[in-house]
C-alpha cells in the first residue's frame, strides 16, 4: 500500500529512534568490550544518528534488501548482555545469517552458538597491549594516527605512544597538530585536540602522543619516554631494505618494524588478506606493500581462485602523489618534473610485479603501468586480464559481490553496481579495491575490471591490519564464513 506523506515521516521518525538509542550500545560494547561493529564494513564506532541510518541505507546496495533499525536494535542489546571478547563484528551479516539460519531459535540462543569462541571473554582478558609509534607523520602517518586513535577502546591493543619528526619549525608542534585536525581530503579530525608545548605532546581524544625530533633512526630512546617492546611504522620512505630499517631496531624501546611502502630485497611484502599469516615471531621487519598493490590483489586472488589467470596488465589511473611537483620543475623521475596540478603523467608502477611477492602463483602473468592524473586523492585500477575459463559478466559479477559481503577477502574487496558514482564517492573507504560492476567486461575467456581504491584510507586500513597480526591484537572476524564457503564452493562448481 503506497504511504501517504504523514505515514513516511513517522516511520523515519521511529528508525531516528532506534538508530539514536543505538549509540550508547555501540559506544558500550567499544570501551568494554574492544568489539568493533559495521554495516559490510561501514564503521558504526563514534557514528551519529545520520550516519547510522545512512549504514543501514547503504546495505540494500551490497546485500539486495533493506536492513532496517528496529531489525538491528535488539540485536544489538542481546550482543551487550553476552560479556563478549575482542572482536569485528558485522551486524548487517549477523542479522541475515539470523534470518535465513536460526531454525527457530531465539536471538539470544543463536547469537550464544554464533560467537561462542567470544562469549564471555569480557574484552581483553590479559589487558595486553602493544606501543606504536610512528616514524614520519605525512599523508599515511597522520591517517594512521587518526585510525590509532579511533580503535584505542578501552586502551588495549594498538596504543599509539609517540611520533618521530624532523624538527620544521619553531612552532612545529602546533603546525603537526595543525594538520592533524584539518585534512583537505578526510575533512576534520572527529574529535578534539590539544598541546602541551612543554612535555612535547599531542593529546588528541584523550590519547596522548609524545612528539620526539629527531633524524636518526638508530639513536631515539623510547625508553626513557616509558616506550617498550614498540613497533614502529616507517613511513618516510627513506629506507626500503632491511639493512636501513634495521637502524630502528638500534633504539632503546623498539622491538618490531613496519615499512608503509614496497620493500626492497628480501623484505616480504604483507597484503592483509592474502599472506599475512606468513608473518612469523622471527619477522622483525616487513612491508604492507603499495596502496594499488593492497587494491588489486585480493580482487585477483579472488579471479585466479576461480577461473584462472594466464596472464593480465594492470593500469593504474592514480592520483598524484607529494612526490611530484606542483608547476613544472626539475625531477630527477621521467615525466613527474611536470605539473602534477596540471596534467595527465604516465609513469612506471612495480605493483603488477609486486603481486607476485604475496601472491606467487601469479609470478610473470602480470604487467602494469600507470597514469598520475590531477586528483588529489581515490585512483583506479583496471585488471585485464586472460583466463583459462570461459565465463559470463553475470557471473563475475555475482561471484565478486558473495566475495565481499561473506569471504575471507570481505575485509578488502568491496562491490557497487551503481551507475552513477565517481572517484570521490570513494573517500574514506575502508576497504582496499572496489569492484565497479556496472563498468565489468566479460566475452569468453578476457574479463576487464575496474577496481576503485581511496589510494591513502583504503591503504592505511590494511596497514593498521597488518599491525594488528604483528602484534597479536587482531580481532576475530564475525559471522564465521564456513557456510558461505561451501555456497561458494557449490558456485565454483557450476
């Protein structure tokens, strides 16, 4: 029956409600809990009302049919009542998983044999938690710094402690919170902000952050800052081999190393999702790879998984980077000594080769090259690639969107099929690639995809992922996927 306008503005009303008393679960079952809760990996942590029903709205886009509030809410309450351990949680997923599974149990019981692994785990039960610092504070180290801050919970896990930075200026403290509270990309800092020009600190939600100058690696007392056993993230660039970031490891406090670019030599390349179980307590330096390297890879373990790869090119439309120059001027790179402001640079990426150092099976099937164009931020991938299947743009399709909403790859790949979005609609994304389905090729055995990826949030998201397994604090992911598995298995087989 068609509502009438007064019959519209009351149901909205009632879904304001359920999403508003929402928030203080969500806020509770964060700082009590360490349990993290998304809508197919929208964040409901520190979301207002809006933004909850904005979450809501949006899984109609991923799953196919409306989730509505008053579906989620007693969820939510039941999940607060379970004491429930350190955890993502999915609530979108959880409630269809309910819906379609429950065999008539009640949500109480179901939610108890779900997440039996958590409940009753009551957070963090040895209180463990491990210092971060962050060595170099540009475009991924203050993105990093906001992701630290957000997911500090009850102080358990990742706690960001300090920041290393050449000294810039006689007011350089103010000017690195400065940029720490306004980003012309991200928007403003979600919270408040404050400095102590005395201690040297950054206090930014509470969390306060030792700001220490320095220009060498190697000599940096953690310690004597009440620094222990950190891991430190490497994002200058400066070093990309073990024998240069083996100079952390030098300074009194630093245990582990983390490099936010592609490392060179033997240095294993991490992508989240991929091989980061190969991560070993005698791994005391590894690399979270590139930006387009974390977007293209899983999407293409998902193809090769499933029709096969002979071979492919991979061409990257990427924003500019720092590295280029604003108006023309000397560079010692082909190309990026011209305007970056200005026009459309072809240069090299490593990240077709690159795939290969996380994904072998991969090894010689790629090529790549990219093109800078003037966007300050969100670039796209697109994979060409040859396969030893014949299959349909349907069927991809299909079988990439199963991949992002139930897979173990649901943390990196996502799924729209709207023929409407651009690259900024991709600010903020929290997963790695974005499978464009409207913009999807298939005749025969040549599939074409088109991968969005925010080149600077997606990425920083799969550094703090790998940070988590270094550490040891990754949260379990749920609802468990082994249902799926199989209905994927069943869909590989036809």
């Amino acid at each position: 029956m068609r509502q009438t306008s007064a019959s519209c503005l009351d149901a909205w009303m009632g879904r304001e409600a359920f999403a508003e008393a929402m928030i203080p679960v969500i806020g509770r079952l964060y700082r009590e809990n360490n349990v993290l809760l998304n809508i197919h990996g929208r964040s409901l942590i520190n979301n207002s009302t809006m933004d909850i029903l904005k979450a809501h709205r949006f899984a109609r886009r991923i799953g196919k049919d409306e989730l509505l509030p008053e579906e989620t809410f007693p969820l939510l309450n039941t999940l607060a009542k379970l004491q429930l351990g350190s955890a993502t949680i999915d609530i979108a997923s959880l409630n269809q998983k309910f819906t379609e599974d429950g065999n008539g149990a009640t949500l109480e019981e179901f939610l108890r044999a779900e997440l039996a692994g958590i409940v009753g785990k009551h957070g963090y039960e040895d209180g463990t938690s491990t210092d971060v610092v962050l060595y170099g504070f540009g475009r991924i180290g203050r993105l990093l710094a906001r992701l630290l801050i957000e997911k500090v919970g009850g102080g358990h896990g990742l706690r960001l402690r300090a920041i290393v930075v050449r000294r810039g200026s006689d007011n350089d403290l103010s000017k690195r919170a400065s940029l720490l509270r306004r980003d012309s990309v991200h928007g403003p800092f979600d919270g408040t902000i404050r400095i102590d020009e005395d201690a040297n600190t950054i206090t930014a939600n509470g969390v306060q952050v030792q700001v220490i100058y320095s220009d060498n690696p190697a000599t940096v007392d953690y310690a004597a800052y009440g620094i222990t056993n950190a891991l430190v993230v490497d994002n200058t660039g400066c070093w990309r081999d073990a024998t240069g970031l083996s100079q952390h490891l030098q300074s009194t406090g630093v245990a582990r190393v983390l490099l936010t670019s592609p490392g060179d030599g033997s240095l294993k390349d991490i992508v989240h999702g991929i091989n980061h179980d190969t991560i070993t307590d005698a791994d005391r330096i590894v690399s979270a790879a590139s930006c387009t390297t974390n977007a293209i890879t899983p999407v293409l373990k998902a193809i090769n998984d499933r029709f096969g790869v002979i071979h492919g090119h991979v061409e990257t439309v990427h924003s500019f980077t720092n590295d280029q120059n604003l108006v023309d001027n000397f560079h010692e790179g082909a190309r990026r000594g011209r305007s970056a402001a200005l026009n459309m640079v072809i240069t090299e990426t490593g990240a077709a080769k690159a795939v290969a150092k996380a994904l072998p099976e991969l090894l010689g099937k790629l090529t790549g090259s990219a093109i800078r164009v003037p966007t300050p931020n969100v670039s796209l991938a697109i994979l060409n690639l040859s396969l030893e299947i014949t299959t349909t743009r349907d069927e991809v399709n299909d079988y990439l969107r199963e991949m992002s909403l139930h897979s173990d790859l649901r943390e990196q790949i996502d799924y729209i099929d709207s023929p409407e979005v651009v690259s900024t609609d991709f600010v903020g994304s929290r997963r790695t690639g974005i499978v464009d389905g409207v913009a999807t090729v298939s005749t025969d055995k040549t599939l074409i995809l088109y991968v969005w990826y925010d080149n600077e949030f997606g990425y920083s998201c799969q550094v703090i992922r790998v940070m988590d397994e270094m550490a040891g604090v990754h949260r379990p992911f749920f609802p468990a996927t082994d249902v799926v598995r199989e209905a994927l298995s069943v869909l590989a087989a036809v």
